[in-house]
C-alpha cells in the first residue's frame, strides 16, 4: 500500500522560508513522478513543482524562482524548498506520487503566510 506523509508546514511571515518534506512507501519510489500540488480556500488544486527520477523538474508560474524541489532516491522522499513566501502562498500542501494514470495523495500540510 502506497503512503505519503508530508511535514514541514506552519506559519510564516511573508518573505521568509520553509521547507517540506514527504516520506513515501509502498512503491518503487525512483520510477514516480513526484510531485507537490497545493490548494487554497476556494480555489482549485493547482502544480507546485514535479521530479522525475532523473532530476528534470517543473514548476508552476507563480513559484518558479522562489520554490525549489528535490528528490533522494536512496531515502525515498521528496522535499519542497519554498523562500520568498508571500500571503498568496498560503495553502494546504499536498505531496503526490504519480505513475501512468495512477496517482497517490499524502493528507496535505498547512503552509500559512501571514505577518
């Protein structure tokens, strides 16, 4: 059974940096895309980034430059790097694992940015 279980959300103030962090078991980790998405009151779920295994990445509009995403292979997790945080950014989390047409969801982490 596939597991994700993301942590590192929590309140910070606008301009400052957070990091996420996504465990994953149950599967071949290195053949998934992986990925964060994110969700704000209201609105859609929408792209943060995505990893292949090979390290190409990809990454929404509003987050290219400030957002960063990387992958271990050998520890089976995947971690968001987020800086320059604005209150636009405020979301709950979610990490994804992704193979063909099959996709699995962690329970998402609330990431708030507020002064």
């Amino acid at each position: 059974q596939v597991q994700l279980v993301e942590s590192g959300g929590g309140l910070v103030q606008p301009g400052g940096s957070l990091r996420l962090s996504c465990v994953v078991s149950g599967m071949n980790f290195r053949t998934y895309v992986m990925g964060w998405y994110r969700q704000a009151p209201g609105k859609q779920r929408e792209l943060v980034a995505t990893i292949i295994a090979d390290d190409r990445t990809n990454y929404g509009d509003s987050v290219k430059g400030r957002f960063t995403i990387s992958r271990d292979n050998a520890k089976n997790t995947v971690a968001l790097q987020m800086n320059s945080l604005k209150p636009e950014d405020t979301a709950v989390y979610y990490c994804n694992a992704r193979i063909g047409i099959k996709s699995n969801w962690g329970p998402g982490t609330q990431v708030t940015v507020s002064s």
